[in-house]
C-alpha cells in the first residue's frame, strides 16, 4: 500500500550560516525521505527558513538594508549549502510569505474563537537605552531553574526548562547591556494549560498507521516532567505577542503587536507545503484536515522539543487540524569530543567544508554511520571520519567494482553474465527486508554496520576467486565472466542499500 507522508525538517534561522550541526538533522531527515521513496512511496519534503523575529531586524538593521532584502540574501545561501550536501527538498521555502501569514491568522482565529486566547496587561522588560521591549531572546540572566549563567529570556538551554523573561536571575539587555526596566504591555496568550488533558493522550499515545509512538521514549519522559502527572499539570499559559518593532505578521484586529516568531515558524511547515501543493497540484487539506489518513513527521534537534511536542500538536488540535504522527528528535554535533568552537577551528560550516573541495558524501556517510533512533549526542572526530571513508566507502565499497568492471569492459564487451541465483546473491537480497526495517526506524548506524558487513562478505568472495589471476589462466574466461558478474550485481545491490546515503554515487553507478 502506497503511503502518503509529509517529512519536515527544523527551519533554519535566517541570520546566521549553516554549520554541520544543522546537517546532522538535515541529513538524517533525507536519508529518511529518500528511502520512502525508493519504496515507492508518495513522500514530499518541505522547509525553509526560519525569518521573523528581533534578531532579524537587528542584523538588517546593522547592514543597513530591509529586513526582506537580507532574509532573501540568506535564504539562496542556505539553500545553496543544503543542496551542495545533496539535501533534497522538494520546497525550500520562507516562513516570510503570504501563505504562512494567512495560515498563521487563520489558526489565531480558530484558537480564539475556541476559547484558548486571551490577552492580559503584563508587565515586561524594556531596554531604557534602545527605547524598546525587549524580546525574550534579548534579555539574559541567570536560568531561575538550574542557575545556568547567560541564558535567554524564554528558555534554559542547559536544562531545558522555559520561563518568563521577568523570571530571569539578574536579567541584562542582549541589545545594549542595560538592566531592563518593567513596564506594563497587553499581550495575547494561548491557554496552553487548557490543553493539557489532550496533550497527556497525545504525547502517550500512538499513530494509527503502525502503532508507534508519536515521541520516542527520552522525550515522553521529559512531556510527563513538563506535563505533570494526573490531573494535575504545570503547563502555563504560552505568551503569543510582541510588541513593536517587531520583524513578523501582526496580530488581527490588534495594531503594533506582532506574533511571537515560534507562532508563524512551525505553521511554515504548512506554508511551504502548501506552496508546493499549489505548484504542482496536491490536496493540502487531505493532509492537514482533522481527521487526516496521511502521515506527517518532524525531525527536529533535542533543544526545540517543546515548542514541537506541547505547544505546535495543541495549536493544530485546537484549531480545527490533525496533530503530527511523529516527532523525531536528535542530539547536538560535538567534534572531536568537544562543543563545536569558532576559537578552536572545530566551529565547521557547510560552506567551508564544500569550498575545501570535500566530497558531501563522506560525511553523509559518517554522520548516518553514528546516527540511531535515541536522542543522543554524535561526535564528529576527524581522524576517525577520515579512516571510516576510506575503509568503508573507498576499500570495502567501491573496490568491488574497480576490481571487476575492467575485465567486464575489456575481456566480454561490457555484458554480464547471468548470475541470478547465485549463492552470494542470494545472501545479500536476503537482508533487504532488514535493512528495510532500519531505515524505516531511522537505525541509520545499524543498517550501515549490517550493509558493510555484506561488503566485506563481497571482498571475501573477491580474495577467494581472485579475478586477476582467472584472468591470466587458459580456459578461466567463463569462470572470470561468472566471478565478475557476481560482483558487478553484488555492487549494484550495495549500491541500492546505500542509495538513501549516497545519492550521487549510486546515480553515478547506475550510469
């Protein structure tokens, strides 16, 4: 049966550069799609940037240039350095786009006229030197949970924990260094807390497609820290609003305030999907209606989880929409053991690595060789990504074919031999169905053991029949055909393995 799925990754903001840490999700995410549809599969991979918010307004402001003129800049150089890992959308779009702005008040509406906004008079942090509210993102402080130095106004990036910007330990303005002042503000708040009995069911729950659950085990335990247990739940209310100036969509019926940018980014999932729908003819609404059959995972990065699995399935619940089937979250890229560094040389962009004239599928094929299904952190270290490509991708892999090719070219005019049925054939299209099954559950590191291990059951068969000597034997010219056949279907069938890691290369093979 032919699945239909809408695969997301997180959306890359718009004012920075795109580092390695970013391709580690964006990677795992389209090896994943690429198997789906190498199963036939009816599967579209929608993202973009990530556009609104003070930061953006800030650096544009610096540049001295429109906030749309940079966000568009950045947006073709992400794409770029996406594509140059052979990262392949089928929409890269912009949460700064009529269709995330119609989406976006839609669902406000939706929510509001379901009871779940509410606005309030609150008091907020204002930068007495820039003559602004700060954002949460501008203030900094001590995290009032762990005591984290210098984290940000909305949450703990040591523990995870969010918060109010006024509940920050000895807050500091990001903008100018100032201690901010309180001043009163109206804002709008979504009833996160309301949600909390349908958020319970969802988090535990399971989609109805393969009865998996909808987060994997780390992360439902931290939902049931956040949650709350019984009836009883610690969520509060989700504070919606900025104030002006604000880079984004304002709010209906509400002058100078502004949606909170984690309102419009994640419904630029929709956004760009819908854009692609438009273009080429696909039912959005059979994929986000409430009582949708399709499937619809995010692969998102450990630090975002909340935003993902509390606040965006109860927004999409609350206004009339399907909550997402999965939530797929991973760990941090550290290099060499440690936290990527711009002073230690280990802070690795996309650009840097592909302007070095490296191959993308050398660290496609590394980062997918440590990635699993867990939430846990992979370590990028360089001697061992060098020995692993050449061992692997180089001395295991591509070997096979550079020992067999030449004397299929040379000695039988390019033809194979029919070799199906084969013993060593029937060994490697015996582990389809579970290298199938690892891809499927994102065990990207156990179907690239498994995958290797056929490779070196291949160079076994090689080191026994020994082709270059068949070749300088009389009467041998069957028995080399046979043994080169073998191998040159044994590669094809690797290569069909591969397929969803290297792209170009099995391309290349396939010409």
């Amino acid at each position: 049966m032919t699945r239909k799925i809408l695969v997301t990754s997180a959306l890359p903001y718009a004012n920075g550069s795109i580092h390695l840490g970013h391709m580690v999700e964006h990677i795992q995410t389209d090896v994943w799609v690429r198997f789906q549809k190498l199963r036939g599969h009816e599967c579209h991979y929608c993202c973009a940037d990530d556009t609104h918010g003070t930061p953006v307004m800030l650096a544009a402001q610096k540049q001295g240039i429109a906030p749309e003129d940079m966000i568009a800049k950045v947006r073709e150089e992400h794409l770029a350095d996406f594509t140059g890992f052979l990262i392949g959308y089928d929409n890269y779009y912009s949460t700064h786009s009529p269709e995330n702005k119609q989406f976006s008040q839609d669902i406000y509406r939706a929510l509001k006229a379901n009871g779940k906004i509410e606005s309030r008079v609150i008091e907020q942090l204002f930068d007495p030197e820039k003559q602004m509210f700060l954002p949460d993102r501008f203030v900094k402080g001590e995290c009032p949970k762990c005591h984290a130095q210098d984290q940000y106004g909305d949450n703990c990036e040591v523990c995870g924990t969010t918060y109010s910007p006024t509940e920050l330990i000895n807050p500091y303005s990001a903008v100018s260094g100032a201690k901010p002042e309180l001043r009163e503000s109206e804002h709008f708040f979504f009833k996160l807390g309301e949600c909390a009995d349908f958020l319970k069911a969802w988090t535990s729950g399971n989609n109805p497609h393969d009865g998996k659950p909808h987060l994997q085990p780390e992360a439902l335990n931290k939902m049931k820290e956040w949650l709350g247990e019984g009836e009883e739940t610690t969520l509060s209310d989700w504070d919606i609003s900025r104030d002006a100036p604000y880079f984004g969509f304002e709010i209906p019926d509400a002058p100078g305030k502004y949606f909170y940018v984690w309102l419009d980014a994640p419904v630029g999932y929709m956004a760009s999907f819908k854009n692609l729908c438009d273009r080429i003819g696909i039912d959005f609404d059979e994929y986000f209606k409430a009582d949708s059959q399709t499937e619809m995972y995010h692969f998102i990065g450990k630090d975002i989880l909340y935003f993902h699995a509390l606040f965006w399935p109860a927004m999409l619940h609350f206004s009339g929409h399907r909550a997402p089937t999965g939530v797929y979250a991973h760990g941090f890229l550290t290099v060499d053991g440690q936290k990527m560094s711009k002073s230690r040389g280990t802070f690795i962009t996309a650009k840097s690595y592909l302007e070095q004239g490296l191959n993308p599928e050398w660290m496609r094929y590394y980062i997918a060789a440590k990635l699993n299904s867990k939430i846990e952190d992979i370590d990028l270290n360089l001697q061992d990504f060098i020995s692993r490509v050449n061992s692997d991708l180089v001395g295991k892999y591509v070997n096979i074919a550079a020992r067999a090719s030449g004397f299929i070219a040379k000695r039988f005019e390019g033809r194979l031999k029919d070799v199906s049925g084969s013993a060593l054939l029937t060994k490697l299209a015996a582990e389809s169905d579970t290298i199938a099954e690892q891809y499927e559950n994102r065990e990207y590191a156990r179907a690239l053991r498994d995958i290797m291990a056929l490779a070196d059951t291949v160079n076994e068969y090689v080191d026994a029949n020994k082709p270059w000597e068949l070749a300088k034997q009389e009467g041998q010219d069957e028995r080399l055909h046979e043994v080169c056949s073998e191998l040159i279907n044994a590669f094809t069938m690797l290569t069909a393995y591969l397929a969803p890691v290297l792209p170009q290369t099995a391309a290349n093979a396939a010409r």
